[in-house]
C-alpha cells in the first residue's frame, strides 16, 4: 500500500502533517481525483466506522444502526451471528454439551476469551503475534514454553521469555497479519491457503495470487489493504453517503464480498470494475452506490452535459436523461441546449423526488419520435437547412397512425405534438437556428402551429369520481391494511381529498386547530408551491392523525418530534426522518384493491376495481361536497384551487340535482305574454325532460321552440330574434338578470341614438329601440317577480337555490346571435 500511495501523492516533502489527508493521516496530500473526494469525507465518519489508517482495515462497530452486525446472544460472545437465533456455532454447540435450550441461552456461562481476532503476543515487550487464542503467544515463544515444559503462567514470568522483533508483514496484500516466522513469506492462514492452490493447480501465478487473494475473514473487519488510494476514497466516501444520505443498512457480508471482488478484479478506480450480472441485489445496490456517489462528486453540470446521458442529480433533480434515441447531431445538441436552459426554472425539493426528471424525458422521447420521421428521409435528416414543413407533415401523419394502430394513445400523440413544438419553439427563442448556430439554417416552415394539435377529448359525464355504495364497500376493508402507515394514508386520502404526495409527506405536527378549537389538517400543495395551507376535517378524521402519532412515537422515540414524519417509510429510514412516497402507497392500495372481492354498484353490476385509484379519492372528496350543495366558490378554497374552472373539472352536477332544479324552476315559466305555464314538478316526466333537451334551444332571455332556429342551435331565427313578440318564446326567473340587464341596454341605447346628431332620419328610426318592446319587457319582468312574490319564503329559497345551480353551469352566449348564412350545396349537379 505505501508503494502505491506514493505512485499518486505528492513528491513534495515540504508537505506538513497539518496538511495530511484524514484517510492516509501522516502521508502526503493526495491529488486529483482521490484528493477531491478524501476532501468530502468527514474525519469523524472515519471514527465511527472504526478505520484505522495504520492497517488500511475497517472495523465495523456491531451496535451501529447502519453498519453494525448481528452478534451472538450468548454472554461474552462477539462473534457474528447472521441467522434468526443469533446464536452462532460454537455457542450452538455449547449449548448442546450444557443440555441447554436457545431459549435459556442467558444460563450458558460467559466466554473466556471472546475476541476471535489476532493479537499481540502476552510476553511482555514481543512484537510479534499470537498464533491461538487459548494461549496468545507467538509461534517462538510458543515453541520455548514446550521445550521448557512450563505452565503457561509460569512461562509469563520467566526471565528465559524475551521479547522478539516483528516480523515484516504477510506478502499478500490484503492481509494485515505478520509472517509466521522471519525467514517466510505469509502469515499461517496464507501459507495454508497457498499450498491448497498449488496442489489443485500447479501452474498458479504465485505474484498474481498474492495480490488478489483476500484477507482472513474476522467478523466485523473490512481490509482495504492492496486497492490504489483512489478505490479506498472511493470505498470510504461511497459508504459515507449511504450512510448519511440513504439511511440504508449495508451488511458486512456484502460490504467484504464487494471489496473482494474489486481486489480481485485489480481495477484502479471503480469505473474500471465490472459487476457481473448474476450477482445479488445487495452486492449490486453497494457497488451501484459507490460507483453513482463516487462519480458525481467528481463531476459538475458543464461536464455532464457533455455526456449523452445525464444523471440528474447533478442537476439538482432525481433520475437519469438520455439523449441516445436521437440520432440528428443537430436536434440532440440543440435538445441538449434546451434541457440547460429548462433545468434551472424546475422546482426541486430537499430530500424528495420531483417531476422535472420525468417532465425532461417526456420532451426528450417526443423529440426521438421526431428523430425517428426524420430518419426516414434520404438523408436521414442531419441537415437542418434541408428541412421544411412537409417533414412536420410527414411527422404528424406518423403520429396519427401510431395512434390509429393502438401503438401509442391518442394522450400520448397530442402530448408529442405539444412538447416537440415547445422545443422547436425554444430553440428558436435561444438563437439555436441563426447561422452559424448547432441548428443553423433550419426553416421558418419547420415548426408546429397551435392548429396541429389534435383537440383533446372532453371527459365523460360520469367522471372519475367513485359511487357512494362503492366507496361504502371499500371502507369495510380497511382493516384489511395491516401496515399502519399505508392505512392512514389512504384513509386521509379518502376523507380529505388531498393529492397522494400530500399527504405521504405530512409533518409529524400537521393537526392543528382553529379559533373555535375545531381540527385542521395543516399540509404542503407542492403541485402549486402552496406551502402551509389549512384544511377544516372531522373529529373522526382527526382521531386516526393521533393515533399514528401515538405509533410513530413510539416506533421512533429517539427522534425529535419536529425531524418526524407522519407517515414514515420502512425503508432506509432508522430514524423515522423519511416519509412515505405517493408511489408506495399507490402500489400497496392497488395490492389491497386487487385482494378484495368483487364490487357491485347499486344496480347490481360488477364494479370495475381498475377505477378505484388514489386520485378518484380526490374526485369522490369533491362530488360528496358538491351534492352536499357546497358552492363552488367554497369547494375551490377547499381543493386548493386557483380558478373555478379546474374545481368544475372535479366533479359532475348530479341528475338527481338537475332533476330537482329543473322541475323548480319549470314552475315558474312564463309566456312572452308574462302568463306563467302552470305545470307541476311532479308532471315532468323523464319524457319530457328528453323532449326539452332536442326541442328547444337556449337564446340569450330564456328558451325558444321555433323548429328551424332549434335545427340550427339557436343562429338562425327566421324573425330575426324579435322574441317578446314570438310565440316559440319562453322564459323562467333563472333568466330574471339577464332580462333587467337587456332592459337596461335598450334603455341606454335609445337614449344615445336620440340625442346623436350623425344619422339621418331614417336610419335612426330604424336603429331606435321601440316603445313597444321597451313595455312589453317591463311587463314580464313585472310577471316574474310579481310570481316570486307570492311564494312562501321557504318555496323563493328553494326557488333562487335551483336558479344558482342552473346558472352557474349554464354556457350562453349574452349577445344576440347571428342570422346564419345559407349552407353551400356541395351537389351542384342538383337543380
């Protein structure tokens, strides 16, 4: 080790030991990329993972959370005990002798000399080792007390017994034990070991052996003796940031089979090491994290976007890039420029996944598609100048049938058309397309236009929100959720309508309570970097919060309350400081659905369980406000919305709802004349409910029946929307502001053209409103309110609440409509 250490340190012996790096204390200074990465490691790691510098050997602490090892329960046992009883062999056979059962293993006498590892020989004074730990001299001194024929405690003592000089270290380099005499060249085991090599293969390379035998396996011992400094940094920081960053247990089996294997692979850095495929997943998962730990602390964002493939984390994001499915030099480049651009403006999260890493290889998968068409032309695309808008014509009709064939989803196509016209767009924002420029010369043609995207599909009238008797069914099975976590949050879910990453990332402290003491649910909208909002629950809904904080105390009880989470994860998560992910409990919730027994809707029907997702919580949570008559205005506060269009995106107005308002409010319609239509809510049948929405049509004051104009969705009345004199007119006290409001335009108009002097007669007599229309408004809107009048007052509260509910999803156009325009005939030859 010190002939490798001084191939890569620094020559300079003016180097002070203040200057000495914490991994080699009382060496030189190391350089370069081992330098870099001993500069990141914290002595005091090195401490409690017991290195030791002299010998180059870890030695692993048994109780540490982390690193630590089973050890045997018997007393004064230190030996690692992997197996479910903890017991390890020899105890196991003592146990056998004594007559005694593993269950009373605390009767089992303490053992003499529990320390299994090599030490120094007893004799006062001699450097060499012992060679067995019954007696714990050296092999001399072991061979003069049987000349002498002394007791081992009278040998101790006798004046004969002198002290004898180490002898040099065994030749194998990862070995830390002594030779067994002056004259040899390894230590007893090696010797041993050697000769087993040699008789099963005489031809063994005895220098290559030498280097990359491993060392005498000693429970809770790591050699890292024979690696170039550059590995052991490696080791060392890799091992650091598992520990301190992912909180994972690494076992000491793995952690002594993976060094093993880079010893025997006698690679010079950990990017020269090859892991095989048939390895297991803690040997893999440990050489995965020194390699990926390692590498990005060596790395910074100009270098990484050299690369064609990118790991985000070096971003500031989580996951990997790949640029590798573009095959244009000049549409990768020019992705790439977009993506540094892009990176920056990504939110990011301490500590927690974000969406930008799959946001990035969303754009960067619709741009291979793109590469892809462009590949099929003669010169598969890589110059730009050559490019125009029928290669976006060709890319677009390779979408629409990829969408035809089943190949991608018509979501996926409109998506890939939004994204790569997002890039191109950039591209050109950047100067990416000027000349001289890595897409220089590309056309002003070669781009996507707002009106080639395909138009999105409406959701259906069902919604995603779950049926009452459906979601009644699934709460009977909540105790079906065995892991206490996963069920108060999917019970938060369903009684708070939050989004999933939510709730998995609520704070030990998220119940508080308001002014009148009532509970609050206190959590993050990260989706909108809305931070500390404030949600009204129940009782109920605030007892199961308590009783996870109950259990998560006392599962944790070491951790400070303000570094808990409400929802903690079992894994890599010692402390209780990590919380659960959305995709977890995603994927517990569809284990639990796909367990439970068929479903039925109130008709009988088998319920399809694909529908019950976690989001649909968040849809139900708005349909149970919504039929509770919970306004809209009221719902957006609680969904956390910004606008009452994404909170009417959340849930359907009921047809019992509409029923109910519609036959309200056809009580109360009224003729042009302002005669109301006596009819009774019970006489409207479902009939006639269908007869209602194909024989009228909506205009601007109520609805109109005259056949043509209903042909033609309201545009085209042939009395040219004169509809206080029309028969086929109708209104009811939902249209009530909308007729006060047309009053007051008439009014106001015909005051403007009487006072204006710029039209002559004629033409003011007829833009002037007439006196009779001006009356025969009044007069309905006298009608109206005179029929409001005479209801009680429950009946008008009934009345204006089925008014506000039509209302608010009715889409009208408050302007008078357009006579339409003859329909060319597209059969000329017709006479």
């Amino acid at each position: 080790m010190m002939t490798a250490l001084a191939a890569v340190a620094t020559k300079s012996p003016s180097a002070s030991p203040d200057e000495a790096d914490p991994v080699f204390a009382g060496h030189p200074r190391l350089v370069g990329p081992a330098a870099r990465l001993a500069a990141g490691i914290d002595p005091a790691f090195l401490v409690e993972v017991g290195w030791d510098v002299t010998s180059m050997v870890l030695h692993l602490p048994a109780g540490h959370r982390l690193i630590g090892r089973p050890v045997c329960r018997a007393t004064g046992c230190e030996v690692t005990a992997p197996d479910r009883m903890h017991i390890c062999v020899s105890c196991r056979r003592r146990l056998a002798d004594a007559g005694i059962s593993a269950e009373n293993i605390a009767l089992l006498p303490a053992r003499e000399r529990p320390n299994r590892d090599i030490g120094p020989c007893q004799i006062s004074g001699c450097a060499r080792q012992w060679i067995t730990s019954t007696e714990e001299l050296c092999r001399q001194h072991t061979d003069q007390r049987h000349a002498l024929r002394l007791s081992l405690a009278v040998f101790v003592t006798d004046p004969r017994a002198l002290p004898f000089a180490a002898c040099a270290p065994c030749l194998v380099a990862a070995c830390s034990r002594q030779r067994r005499h002056p004259g040899g060249q390894y230590c007893d085991m090696h010797q041993l070991r050697l000769r087993k090599a040699l008789r099963a293969n005489p031809n063994v390379n005895v220098v290559v052996w030498g280097r990359t035998e491993p060392a005498v396996a000693v429970g809770g011992q790591v050699s890292l003796r024979g690696f170039t400094p550059l590995v052991v940094v490696q080791v060392l920081f890799g091992l650091q940031q598992r520990c301190r960053l992912e909180g994972v247990h690494t076992k000491e089996a793995d952690l002594r089979a993976v060094c093993d294997d880079f010893r025997r692979q006698q690679i010079s850095a950990l990017t020269d090491y090859d892991l095989h495929r048939r390895r297991n997943l803690g040997f893999a998962g440990l050489v995965n994290s020194f390699t990926t730990y390692s590498r990005r602390a060596l790395t910074s964002p100009e270098t990484e976007a050299t690369t064609d493939d990118w790991d985000l984390a070096v971003f500031g994001h989580s996951g990997t890039l790949s640029f590798t499915g573009i095959s244009q030099p000049w549409l990768r480049e020019s992705a790439k420029r977009w993506a540094l651009d892009d990176l920056p403006k990504r939110r990011v999260r301490t500590g927690r996944r974000t969406n930008a890493g799959l946001n990035m290889r969303h754009h960067v998968g619709s741009l291979a598609r793109l590469s892809q068409s462009l590949r099929m032309r003669p010169d598969t695309g890589v110059t730009p100048a050559a490019l125009s808008r029928t290669d976006i014509v060709s890319f677009l009709n390779r979408l629409a049938y990829l969408a035809s064939t089943g190949k991608i989803s018509t979501d996926a196509r409109i998506r890939t058309t939004r994204e790569v016209r997002f890039v191109l767009t950039t591209i050109r924002t950047l100067g990416l397309t000027t000349s001289g420029a890595v897409a220089g010369g590309l056309g002003q043609d070669f781009t996507i236009s707002l009106h080639d995207i395909p138009d999105a599909p409406e959701p259906g009238e069902c919604g995603r929100s779950l049926p009452p008797e459906i979601m009644h069914e699934i709460c009977t099975h909540l105790d079906e959720l065995h892991s206490a976590p996963m069920r108060t949050a999917i019970e938060l879910i369903m009684d708070t309508g939050r989004r999933p990453e939510e709730i998995a990332d609520l704070a030990f402290d998220c119940l508080t309570h308001d002014g009148d003491g009532l509970p609050v649910l206190l959590y993050d909208n990260h989706k909108a970097n809305r931070l500390a909002r404030h949600l009204p629950i129940s009782s109920t809904t605030a007892a199961v919060i308590i009783a996870q904080q109950a259990w998560v105390q006392g599962r944790f009880p070491d951790t400070a309350v303000s570094d808990l989470k409400l929802l903690p994860t079992d894994r890599r998560n010692p402390d209780g400081r990590k919380s659960l992910t959305a995709f977890s409990i995603a994927f517990h919730h569809r284990s639990w659905m796909s367990a439970m027994p068929v479903l039925h809707t109130i008709d009988g029907i088998e319920f399809d369980k694909s529908r019950a997702v976690l989001y649909a919580y968040r849809h139900t949570y708005a349909q149970r406000h919504a039929d509770a008559g919970v306004g809209i205005d009221v719902l957006r506060e609680l969904m956390d919305h910004r606008k009452l269009d994404t909170t009417s995106g959340y849930y359907q107005v009921g047809q019992q709802r509409r029923r109910d308002a519609v036959e309200k409010v056809a009580a109360m319609q009224f003729d042009r004349h302002g005669d109301r239509v006596w009819r009774q809510a019970e006489e409207l049948l479902d009939s006639e409910q269908a007869r209602r929405a194909i024989g009228e049509v909506v205009v601007p004051f109520g609805v109109c029946t005259e056949p043509s104009n209903v042909e033609a969705d309201g545009h085209a009345c042939p009395y040219r929307f004169r509809c206080v004199g029309c028969d086929h007119f109708r209104t009811d006290v939902s249209y009530l502001p909308d007729l006060n409001a047309h009053l007051a335009d008439l009014l106001r108009n015909r005051e403007k053209l009487l006072a204006t002097q710029d039209l002559e007669d004629w033409a003011r007599d007829e833009a002037l409103p007439s006196e009779t229309e001006i009356t025969r408004i009044r007069r309905l809107i006298s009608k109206v309110e005179a029929g409001l009048d005479l209801l009680t007052p429950a009946q008008r509260t009934d009345v204006e609440q089925a008014v506000e509910l039509l209302r608010r999803h009715r889409t009208v156009s408050l302007g008078m409509p357009q006579v339409r325009q003859p329909r060319p005939d597209t059969r000329l030859e017709r006479p």
